[in-house]
C-alpha cells in the first residue's frame, strides 16, 4: 500500500516489485514537474490566458474566474492541453516572471517578494 509524502504529496512506499507505474507514477511525474525549480509567468491574471502553452504555470489569484476559479493561490499548470492544479506549501519560493520578483508561500498566502 502506497503513502503520501506530506511535503509534495507524492505518493510512495510500494513494496518491492509491486507495480507503482500508471496513474500513481504519473501524478508523482506531474507534479515534480510542476513544482520543483518553481517560476511562473504571471501571478494576477484573473482569467486563464486564452493560448497558454503546455508547461506554463501562472499563480490564480483571488477572484480568479473560468477554468481558474476557486483555485485561489495555487499553482495552475498546462499539461497536454489541460490546466492542473497544486496547492502550494508554506516556504515554497517561485520566480514570478512578469515582476522579476522571488516570492514565498507563507501562512497567508503569497508574498509581495523581492525583486532579483
């Protein structure tokens, strides 16, 4: 029986030789890619981009609408023509590439970062 991880929520602890490959490996692949060396392209659009590319990332803020509402803070992903989502932890940074800013995720969301 698999576990998750309480930092990535990734999914791991099949025994040896147990099949972890489909739809549990895919998730995991996912999201590592999704999330590890964060940097996202915008951070207050509030409706998604009408021709995002697969890999681009955005920050949905409040009052976000359409494909993005109610995901308020979390990172929006396009993967093979699909948004996904993944709610952020306290202490993950991301490159906000629009402001050329470092923010953080803390307990009250994201911070107004520094500029780099």
């Amino acid at each position: 029986m698999a576990n998750t991880d309480p930092n990535l929520g990734l999914t791991y602890g099949w025994t040896l030789g147990e099949s972890g490959w489909g739809s549990a490996m895919d998730a995991n692949l996912k999201r590592l890619g999704a999330t590890v060396g964060l940097s996202v392209k915008d951070r207050d659009l509030t409706t998604p981009p009408p021709s995002p590319a697969n890999g681009d990332r955005y920050i949905v803020p409040a009052a976000a609408t359409g494909a993005w509402a109610g995901k308020t803070n979390q990172i929006a992903v396009r993967i093979d023509g699909a948004w996904e989502y993944n709610p952020p932890r306290v202490g993950w940074l991301c490159y906000v590439e629009d402001e050329a800013k470092l923010s953080v995720f803390k307990p009250t969301g994201w911070s107004a970062g520094i500029a780099i």
